[in-house]
C-alpha cells in the first residue's frame, strides 16, 4: 500500500467517528436525535460524557483538518 491509501483510509475513518459524535451530541439525546424529535431549545451545561465527546469532537476535527491538508500535499 503506498502512504496516499493510508491517508485516504485515515480519512474515512475520522469522518464517519466525526459523525458519530456530532449525532451523539445532538443535545444530549443519544441515537434518538436521528428520528427528528425536538429535544427543547434551552442551553444546558456540558458536564461528565458530553464534556469530554465535546473535547475528543474538537480533537479529532482538528486532526481531520491536518490529514487532508497532508492528503491534498501528497497528491500534488
């Protein structure tokens, strides 16, 4: 395999984590946030699970960010 399958595997793997955890963090309401139901619009506190999703979110799109910049250099 050669280092551009490598990015471009890494890629599909942090972009379907990265829409895992936006799902999860849809106010708080798991998978259920796929049906569409309103979960009240009032901003509540992060705190325990959701603080820490939060964090690894803001992680883990900023390495997204970082491999397609390095992808976008290797395929040059």
């Amino acid at each position: 395999m050669t280092l551009k399958s490598y990015f471009d595997i890494a890629l599909i793997i942090i972009s379907i984590a990265l829409i895992v955890m936006v799902i999860l963090q849809n106010k708080g309401v798991g998978l259920g946030g796929l049906t569409g139901s309103d979960s009240g619009g009032f901003f509540t506190a992060r705190r325990g699970i959701e603080k820490t999703l939060f964090w690894i979110t803001i992680g883990a799109s900023a390495l997204f960010f970082i491999l397609v910049m390095v992808a976008v250099v290797i395929n040059k």
